[in-house]
C-alpha cells in the first residue's frame, strides 16, 4: 500500500499549514478525509485518480477541515460511497448519504483491507484506519508531529478517553503513523508514548494549582501557560477544563459555580 498524500490547501490559525488527505489508489480507489473543498484540492485528487473513479471517501471525524469537503467531492464523484462513524446531528451539518463504520470494521481500500479503529477522544467519532501489512495508520488528528492534540473543554472532548485511543493504538504496535496534519511519523510508539507522558505531566499541574488554591478555570490555566500568547489563551483554557472534568469524572475534584476543588478523602 502506497496511499498518496493530497494537500487540503485549507491553511490557517486552526489548521496550522491544512489539512493532509491520503489516496490510496487500486482496484478500490480510496480518500482518507475529505477537505473542505478547495478547488485546487478536488483537481488534484482527479488527477491523482486519472481514469479512475473515487470509490469511497472515509472520513477520520467530522471536525470540518477533515468533513466539510465531502459536499463539493460527492458532486464531483456522485458514484463515491462516504462513510465514517456517526456524530448526529453534527453530521447533518454535510448532507451526503453517509454511511455509518462501526469500531472494528473491516473496509477493503485500495488493493487491501483497512481495519477502523474508534479513537474518541478529541472528537466523539473519532477513527483510525490500521494497515496491519504494513503496521501503518491514518490516524486523523490522534497525534501530530512536534505538537500536542487539542481536546476540547466540552462534551465533545475527553481526555480520559484520548488517553485510553493513545494506548489502544500504541498495543497494535505501529511502525507508521499518516497524520492529517504534519508530516508522517516513523517513530509513532516513541510519539504516542510522549502524549501519554504530556497528558500525565498536564493533569499534575492541574492537581498542584488546585493545590495551591487557584481554582477558576482562568486562574488555573494563567498559572500552568504563563508565557502564552492571549490568542491562544481561550484554547488553553479549553485543554484545562477538558482535564478538569476528566478529573471530575474521577471524583477527584468537584465543580461549584465556576470554581474547582480538589476533593479530600
Ligand atoms: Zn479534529
């Protein structure tokens, strides 16, 4: 399997440089996420496929820089199926006839077989696609090379969740990770392994603020980013209260109003 990478040319302050999309060309000619509709991105997944017609667009989850191309593709390729696991009613959001994967399912792609791999976390729908011949993984926006994932604050996000995606695909022992953005990890064990230890290191810092008696989001996350830019303070602040309520979620610490607590035995 040679998936071959197509840039989204989506770049901005929340994709970084955009969006990568894999085509996995052979008798079952595959896209791994779908863009967001950049002509330029469409012309060059048609040239890419030559006489060929797209078979199907799987989608890693519906954030939209991953999803909302799938509306301009489906015109282009009315025959493509597009499948990803269900998010409703977000997925309402891009009316084409999706169909639903289920955790586990085995989907022929290309000239081989792709495993789907439910990796919530930083998206309730959130899916890997595991290559066992080769050991390799489309792993959407599990991890990104020389950056952490961003969970969301909100019923969306779970960190506790992200935590147990980060083992599950670490125990199938990869040896290739193509992300959606950044380049591709050759040494993905070595860089799950460091997101775990991130996550481990963030929730201590979160539990010795408290300790010292901070306890608004705010104020917790002013403490542990210091030196961040205001931008990108809201986002912060998001990633602080994704953990907080794994930790609430834990009976380790409990929400009164805006402030939090660490809960005392
Ligand atoms: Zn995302």
């Amino acid at each position: 399997m040679k998936p071959i990478p197509i840039h989204a040319r989506n770049p901005g302050p929340m994709t970084g440089d955009g969006n990568w999309t894999w085509l996995i060309p052979g008798r079952v000619p595959t896209l791994v996420d779908a863009g967001t509709g950049d002509a330029g991105h469409l012309a060059e997944v048609s040239d890419a496929l030559g006489e060929r017609t797209m078979a199907q667009v799987l989608v890693t989850h519906a954030h939209v820089d991953h999803v909302s191309g799938a509306v301009p593709m489906a015109a282009l390729q009315p025959t493509a199926r597009f499948a990803k696991m269900p998010w409703l009613p977000r997925d309402e959001r891009w009316p084409v006839a999706w169909q639903p994967i289920a955790d586990e399912e085995h989907i022929e792609a290309g000239d081989t077989t792709l495993v789907a791999i439910h990796t919530p976390g930083h998206a309730p729908d959130h899916l890997c696609f595991w290559h066992e011949e080769t050991r390799s993984v489309f792993c959407g926006d599990l991890a990104i090379k020389g950056s952490t994932v961003w969970i969301p604050g909100t019923d969306d996000g779970d960190v506790g969740a992200y935590l147990a995606s980060l083992e599950r695909v670490l125990a199938l022992e990869p040896a290739r990770l193509y992300p959606a953005h950044g380049p591709v990890m050759d040494d993905p064990q070595r860089v799950l392994r460091d997101y775990i230890e991130h996550r481990r290191r963030r929730e201590a810092q979160v539990l010795e603020a408290l300790e010292q008696g901070d306890s608004s989001a705010e104020q917790l996350t002013a403490r542990i980013y210091r030196a961040l830019q205001p931008a990108l303070m809201t986002l912060a602040q998001q990633g602080v209260v994704a953990h907080l309520r794994k930790l609430e979620r834990e009976g380790r610490v409990r929400r009164e109003g805006e402030a939090w607590n660490i809960m005392k035995p």
